[in-house]
C-alpha cells in the first residue's frame, strides 16, 4: 500500500498530451513551402507532410536538388521538419528538368530508393504555385 501511495505523485509529473488545434497545424504546414527546386536538371521527391497523428491535416510538397540524391535530399528535408515538428514521408521521386529561360519542365523518371512518384500529381503542385503558373510542364 505504501508504494502505491509512493507512485501517485510521480504520475502526477507526466501530464496526458495536448491535441493541438486545427489552426495551428494548419498554420505550421501552410508556412512550409510547397515547391523548392533548382535550375537545370533536378532530381526530386514528392513528400506528404503532417503532425504527428494528424495525417488528415496533411499537405504534398515538392523539393528537388540539381547536386543532391534523392537519400540527401530526403535526410534534409527530415531534419528540417523535425525542427519544427513536422512528420514527412515520401511519397516517390524521379526528375525535373527545369528550363527557366524557356519556361518549360519535364516530370519523368524514378527513384530506386523510393520508387517512382506520381507525375501528375507533381505537376499539378507546380501549376498552383504562382512561380510556375506560365510554364508548359511535359509528362513522359
């Protein structure tokens, strides 16, 4: 019986996890930005971002790297979302050719590690972001 009585204040210690509201979830993602690629040829990863036990608040983000693989750039996106409290999976990658002066992309390929992402999907997150609402985006 004394050990029980013992116990009780260190229960007291850890306080049940707080749900965090939708607002500031959404807040969270809608400050991380969607698309980040470099010129040239990229490769890139399509990724699904959330808060942790929250997958319904989620949101799709490209992110492409001209002088990265596809593991680094997928490592670096981790860190970056851990800081802030963010959980990411890929989704699938594959290549970017990105010719700013032409405006043009092509979407084509896949990624050994994680597979090949869905191109269409990929290029409907491009033609959202304002940067590249004017160019012609070619799939294979």
């Amino acid at each position: 019986m004394k050990t029980l009585n013992l116990l009780a204040p260190v229960s007291q210690l850890f306080k049940p996890l707080q749900r965090q509201s939708s607002s500031r979830v959404n807040a969270l993602l809608i400050n991380v930005p969607r698309v980040q690629l470099s010129k040239g040829k990229n490769k890139y990863l399509l990724m699904m971002i959330h808060m942790h036990g929250l997958t319904r608040f989620g949101r799709t983000i490209v992110r492409g790297s001209a002088s990265k693989d596809h593991e680094e750039i997928f490592e670096e996106i981790q860190k970056e979302m851990d800081k802030i409290g963010i959980c990411a999976k890929c989704l699938g990658g594959g290549f970017i050719s990105n010719k700013e002066d032409k405006k043009v992309m092509k979407i084509y390929g896949c990624c050994k590690t994680f597979g090949e992402a869905p191109h269409g999907r990929t290029k409907d997150i491009l033609l959202s972001w304002t940067k590249f609402q004017h160019y012609n985006i070619i799939l294979p």
